[in-house]
C-alpha cells in the first residue's frame, strides 16, 4: 500500500491506490446539517439526520462489503461495461491480491478540507476519469458530484454513461426494521433532470407520521443536456440475477425503463440517469453534474437544481468551500 504525500499546508493530500485500503473514508458536511461519508470507490452514506437518509445508511464494515453505493456507469460496444468508480464486479476482482498487475487500472485519490477528488485511468478502455465530490458550505442539503471523462486513447471513442445512486429515503431504524414495508410507501417521480422518492408515510420507531421530505438525485451534463432516459426502480435497473455491481441494465446496454414525468409506487428507488451515447475525439472531455439532494417535499428542486447544475460554477464552489474551512480553522 502507498503512503499519502501532503500537497499544501491545509492538509490536502495525494494517495496512490486508494482503493487497497478497506477503512478508508471521509466526511463531506455543511452547517445546514447534510452529512455525507464518501470512499475512495464513492461508498458511504448521505443523511440530514438519523430519521432522514438518503442514501443506506452504513457502518464502517459496510463501506467495504456493501455494494450500494454512488456510481457513474460508462459502457462501450466492444469492452462492455466500466465503472468509472471501480465498483464493477470485473473491476473488483482485478485489483485483488494476487492478480495481475496489468489488470488493474491507474488510481489516485487527491483529498483536503471536505472534499475528495478520485481520478481512475483504464488503459484497455482509453478513458480516464475524474469524481469530485464536496457538499457546498450553503443553507442547503445537498452533495455535488461532478464527473469529468476523458479520451485519452488516440482514436475517438463512443460510450453511453449512466449515473447510478441507490435513493434510500427513510429512517436508519427501517433498515434493520420494515425494510419491505417501508418501500411500499416511496412514491417515485421522474423528474426532467432526475428522480425523487418522497415516501407518503414516515414508519419508524416514532410511530405513522405524515412525510414531507423528498430525496433527490439530478444531473446534467456540462453543455446543458438533461438525461435522456432513468431506471427509477432498483429490480428494473440490476435485472433477474444482476447486481449493483454488475446491473444488466448497464452490461446488456439495455433502454431506460422510464421518461421524465411519470411515477411509480411500492418499490425500492434508484437514480438511475441514462445520458446520450456520446464520442469524444482524442484528448476531449465531457462533464457530468450529479446533484443528491434532500429537500422539504419536490417543490424546491428546481431552483435547487438551477443553483448548482452549472459545471462552470463547481471550481468556484470548491474554493469557497476551502476558503470558508480554512478561516474556520484559523
């Protein structure tokens, strides 16, 4: 394993290969009370409290052994499918111990004051990229994930991406308790830029209480192109005998199950956002901006949405999100 290597003085560090470490994690937070732990493979939970998850709550075994987690798909005609996260099952088994060194892919993790830069290079694929994730230090509930992909194989390559985040939406103590039944209560909207489960119902150890909080995951990509499609629904997306780790919605390349506009109840809900298949010339790039979010009901996402979407915002956010924590520290 490799040692991080400290950067600046505000402790931002590099770590080679993160993903050999099985405890490694990290808080993204703001004092608007959303609270979110992220890995060096992006797993990890995001709450704005222990009645209010919205993605499964974990503990620090699960950030391990879980396969929930927030993931961006890529899939390619002839390589199949790749997790820009290294959460695929094929990608899993290659960095095991013992395989073979030429199997794994280039992986660094750069890291400072609430915020997580992972870039992931496949050599066979021709891709590199690159998550950021931070929660701004603003009056809302929300974490930013920003995905930039690049071509660095010499000919042009075509790919569809699909963003993948498990909306839990619920109370830790369902969990462990209600699972099912819980589920029942989501009521799943596809939205234009995403999907939101806003439960009618919330069932825990409080007692049958009236639900108004919605949980949310938006994107856009960085020209303005909303998603084209979603898989709203966890069983639809990972297909009969798939996996969150090797969804057949992504592996056979399979249509989106549902437009915006629609809705859906009684079942697991997943942000699934399916992107137009794109190609990228030579040492292009494109950007993906997902947005997770927890708001009182649905009505406030769209100006929530129109607030953080804009790519060219994100490196200003970050350096006031440094700005701000760093006066904190003095």
């Amino acid at each position: 394993m490799h040692t991080w290597e400290f950067i600046d003085n505000w402790g931002t560090f590099e770590l080679k290969d993160p993903h050999h470490t099985s405890y490694l994690y990290f808080p993204l937070v703001n004092e608007a009370h959303m609270m979110s732990s992220v890995t060096p493979t992006l797993h990890g939970d995001a709450k704005t409290d222990h009645n209010h998850f919205l993605l499964t709550p974990v503990s620090v075994e699960d950030l391990h052994q879980s396969r929930a987690g927030r993931n961006f798909w890529v899939y390619h005609a002839s390589l199949g499918a790749w997790s820009a996260c290294g959460n695929s099952a094929r990608q899993v088994a290659a960095c095991r111990p013992n395989q073979s060194p030429d199997a794994e892919e280039q992986v660094t993790l750069q890291a400072g004051l609430l915020w997580q830069r992972l870039t992931r290079q496949s050599a066979l694929l021709g891709l590199k990229a690159e998550i950021t994730s931070f929660v701004p230090v603003t009056a809302d509930q929300v974490e930013v994930m920003r995905v930039r992909l690049t071509n660095i194989h010499s000919n042009p390559l075509t790919f569809t991406p699909t963003a993948a985040i498990p909306l839990y939406g619920r109370s830790a103590d369902s969990l462990r308790d209600h699972r099912h039944v819980t589920s029942l209560l989501h009521r799943i909207h596809t939205l234009e830029h995403g999907v939101a489960v806003q439960p009618t119902l919330s069932f825990d150890e409080r007692g049958h209480l009236p639900n108004t909080t919605a949980y949310s995951v938006l994107g856009i990509t960085g020209d303005g192109q909303a998603p084209c499609g979603f898989f709203p629904l966890v069983e639809d997306f990972v297909g009969e005998g798939g996996s969150l780790d090797w969804p057949l919605g992504v592996v056979e390349n399979r249509p989106f199950t549902h437009a915006a506009g629609q809705s859906l109840a009684g079942y697991e809900a997943l942000g699934a956002l399916r992107f137009p298949e794109i190609t990228l010339a030579p040492g292009c790039s494109a950007i993906y901006v997902i947005l997770m979010t927890v708001t009182t009901g649905s009505e406030n996402l769209a100006g929530l949405f129109q607030k953080y979407a804009n790519q060219a915002d994100i490196d200003h956010l970050l350096e006031q999100n440094q700005a701000y924590w760093q006066k904190r520290i003095e």
